[in-house]
C-alpha cells in the first residue's frame, strides 16, 4: 500500500467522505487511488475557491469535514479567500495540499513555493507529513484538528513520495477531536451575576449557540434575566424561521450599531469574539460598545459554547419553562417592478420548509430578517469574512452535505464572478441548488461606502465606471447555459415567486437572474 492509499483509508475511517477537488501532477497518486474506494465522494472543481468554498458549506451543515485537494502553493493562494471565510464560519475544514517530492523541493521548480508559510495566515493547524509511513496517522490528527473548537482549517501538506511511496501503515482506528478545554466555573458564575445586576444586558451568540436546542436555553436566560439577544452580523449557520426562536442580527454599519449598544451595561458572549463594523470610518469610533460596558466570553473553546450554555442556564435559574417561538406566518409574494426588498420578500414567500438559504446578496439583502419573519423553518448561511465569492461555492457544499434539502443563493452579480466555475460542478453533481442572482449591475455595496468613508459630490467618469456592471452587461443567462445550468430573467415579483417554485419543483441547479428596477 502507497501513502496515497492510506491516505484514503484514513479519511473514510475517520469519516471524511467528500472530496472537492482541483488535482495536479504533485496529486496523481491520490487521483488514482481513488479507484478502488467509491465510497469517498470526489468532486471536481474549476477553480480551487470553489473547492475551498464547498468546503465550507459542507462543514457548516453537516459539522464534520470535507476534504480539498489543491495542487502547490499557487493553488492553495486560489483558495485562501474561501478558507478565510471559513475561519470566521467555524467550519471545519481539510486541506490536502499537493507538495513536490522531498528530495526535489531544492531544486528551484518554476512551481517552488513556501505551502506553509501560504496556508498560515488561513489555517488553524498546519503539518508536512515527512514519510509514507506516517501519513494515515498524519491525516487522522488533521481531521481531529479540524472538529477541534467547534470547527477549524487543517491543511497537510504531502510531498510527493509521501503518496507514491509503498509500505505506508494502514490505520487502525478512528480518530477523536481533540477534546474541549472544558467550562470554567468561575466565568459561569461571574456571568450569571453580571446578568443579575441593574444594568441592561444583551447576549451575542454564534457557532453552535445558534441551533435551536441552545436558542431555546438562550431564550430562557432572557426571559429570567431580562437581557437581549444578538448574533453577529455575519452568520455562519442559524436555524430561524417559525417554530424557532427569534434571533435578531446585529446592524452591519457602525451607526446603528452604535445606537443598539447605547446604554449596554453587560455584553455575555456565546460562541463568538466581540463583534466589530467591517471598516474603519473618519471620525466614526471603533468600537460598537460603550467604553463603560463589561465584556465576558462564556468559553474560550467555542467547542464547547453549547454546554457553557446549559451551565448559565442553571447558573441563572432559568428552569426548563415554554420558550417563545416565531409563528408561522403567510408571506405573500409581491408584485410589480423588482427592487432589493421585493427581492428578499419572494425568496421568503417561495422558499420550501427546510430549505437552507445562502446569502451573499450584501447590502441587497440586509433586511432579509425583517421580511422573512415567521417563514417556514429554514437554515440561514452568510458570507463571514468578507471575502466576496462564498455564496456559489457553499451553496454546493451545502447541497452535497444535505442532499435532501434545497439550496436557494441570493447572489449578488458583482460577487458571483469571483467563483462562477461553481456552476459548472453543480451542474455536473446535479446539485440542488436555486441561484438568485442580485443583477442591479453595479457593486452597491460600495456606493454605501463611498459615502460611509466621506467622500462628497456626485461620482462621476473614471470613479463611476469601477463601480458599474454595466457596458457591457453580464449575460447571466448565457453565461449559466455554459455551465450547464438552466436559467431564466426576471424583472417582477410575480415572475420571481413563480421562477424559485419551478426551479424548487425540479431536481437540479437553476439560475434566476432577478433584474433590479
């Protein structure tokens, strides 16, 4: 046996049975391998943020690791973008990155790069396997590393001898995470009482806390203590909708956040670090909070969010009593001449029970909450980092991870063209997955911030044409066709609402362009 047949048999013990893959010359042991195991899943994608966003998705919903496999340093840095949001998401997350043999990484390859020093900056926990020998066991302590703290980036590198190599060690078990750090009792204490005091108080809970069995617990502490609830803007995955309980996002923009916080005494922090706006702004401050209010996390490892939880709970005396749950509401679907909130009200008036809505519409879609209150039980995917080209990408990945569950993308035009190749993999996978592209045909987002930063006067000439889409316009519908997928335009509510019931009534991707009046 070869390391790359270990390598193989130690992903599938330790449950890692998917594989979104973008190989090369330094990965073809592996390719060939994959022959003799059909029970790992490998699916190929154009473009290695494709693998690294799939990933992504798969890891929030299922909570378990995908694998990639990249090919050098070079193809790692096309990934980093999607591996930066998948830090912030929690997801855990493999990465097999292809390395030249060992005894040739001296001899100055044009394809020479320092693949660890590239995977650092996005990556938790990074390790070069150095013989055939130890890549099984070198690839179970990578996936216990990527359960680790709730969800984690793993990258190994594996030189290329390491794969074609005979003589490697079969694995004889399945690997465990590494464990929690456990729950310090002094900070559920202290928790419990900074809850108690006179002042207001708000709970901002991310991670696992955003299920509904820890929502459920969190509302209960609400109710006894009187304290808010919040999550982070950038939500990896929370489960809303009717039957669950109401979890407002945070504001995205300094002001209004500002305005939230204005008279917060005490901030308890579940699952999450302290949030922040995205940017810096002349003369605007730092930070969200009062300077005056107590910050305290419940946990450190994130991992273990859920039962630091169920220990404030007891803390606070807040019982085992009825929790206020959204009820279901009939959204109507709108009607007339599409505009950015029109958009967000037929998504939520057409999306099925159980579907999982990834959201990278940006500042389209920032009063999605508000207009789909009380929907049908869904889950709700965002972009985390800000790095732009999640939305196709995770939507596969959620897809592969929850086949049983449709997958609707509010996309917006400007972000879809960092990672369109994911088209062509849903197709191929016969993904079910309903794209909705923003086509407003500018980068909206940035006349926000053109004013956020200052800047005065009209924009005009050279200024206005980094900010367009237009001349020429993106043929989406072209452009889908070519990647194997049907799509469709629109410029109404009515035709948007019966365009996501169609696509949902079929087996497979659909792309809708929603043209934006």
């Amino acid at each position: 046996m070869n390391g790359a047949e270990a390598l193989i048999q130690s992903l599938i013990a330790n449950g890692v049975t998917t594989c979104f893959a973008n190989p090369g010359t330094s990965e073809m042991h592996f390719v060939a391998a994959t022959n003799a195991y059909p029970s790992l899943r490998n699916v190929l994608c154009l473009f290695e943020g494709v693998a690294t966003g799939a990933a992504d998705g798969y890891g929030r919903m299922s909570d378990a690791p995908a694998a990639t496999l990249l090919h050098l340093g070079f193809g790692l840095s096309n990934g980093l973008a999607n591996l930066h949001n998948a830090r912030r998401s929690g997801a855990p997350v493999l990465n097999i990155v292809g390395e030249h043999a060992s005894w040739y990484q001296g001899a100055n390859s044009a394809l020479s790069s320092d693949i660890q020093a590239i995977a650092a900056p996005m990556s938790d926990w990074v390790h070069v396997s150095q013989s055939a020998e130890k890549v099984a066991s070198d690839a179970a302590r990578a996936i216990a590393a990527a359960h680790a703290r709730g969800g984690q980036v793993a990258t190994l590198i594996l030189p290329a001898d390491t794969a074609w190599t005979d003589g490697a060690a079969v694995p004889s078990q399945r690997s465990v995470p590494l464990g929690t750090t456990g729950i310090d009792p002094d900070t559920i204490e202290r928790a419990a009482r900074m809850l108690a005091g006179a002042g207001r108080s708000i709970i901002i809970a991310a991670g696992q806390a955003l299920r509904a069995g820890p929502m459920d617990q969190l509302a209960r502490i609400a109710a006894k203590t009187g304290a808010k609830l919040a999550t982070p803007y950038g939500v990896g995955r929370l489960e809303r909708g009717a039957g669950r309980v109401s979890m407002p996002r945070l504001p995205a923009l300094i002001d209004p956040a500002r305005a939230l916080f204005e008279g917060i005494d005490t901030i308890i922090l579940a699952g999450t670090n302290m949030p922040s706006a995205m940017f810096a702004y002349p003369g605007k401050p730092r930070q969200m909070q009062d300077d005056t209010a107590q910050v305290l996390g419940l946990c450190e490892d994130f991992g273990a969010t859920a039962e630091a939880i169920e220990c404030l709970a007891d803390a606070v005396g807040a019982g085992r009593g009825e929790v206020i749950r959204e009820a279901l509401r009939e959204i109507e679907g709108p009607s007339g001449a599409l505009t950015a909130d029109t958009m967000l009200v037929s998504v939520a008036a057409a999306m099925p029970e159980n579907a999982i809505i990834v959201d990278e519409s940006i500042s389209a879609g920032r009063n999605f909450f508000p207009l789909s209150q009380g929907a049908v039980p869904h889950d709700y995917l965002q972009l985390t980092g800000g790095a732009l080209g999640c939305g196709i990408p995770v939507s596969l990945g959620a897809a592969i991870a929850c086949p049983d569950r449709r997958v609707i993308n509010m996309e917006g035009d400007g972000s879809a063209m960092y990672t369109l190749q994911g088209l062509w993999s849903q197709a191929r996978e016969n993904a079910d997955v309903t794209t909705v592209i923003v086509s407003n045909r500018r980068y909206g987002i940035l006349d926000a911030e053109l004013k956020s930063v200052g800047v005065q006067g009209e924009v005009r000439g050279s200024a206005r044409r980094l900010l367009s889409l237009d001349a020429p316009a993106i043929d989406w519908i072209g452009l889908a066709k070519g990647m194997g997928v049907e799509a469709k335009a629109v410029t109404t509510g009515e035709d948007l609402v019966a365009a996501i019931t169609h696509a949902n009534g079929r087996t497979g991707p659909f792309l809708i362009e929603a043209i934006i009046g």
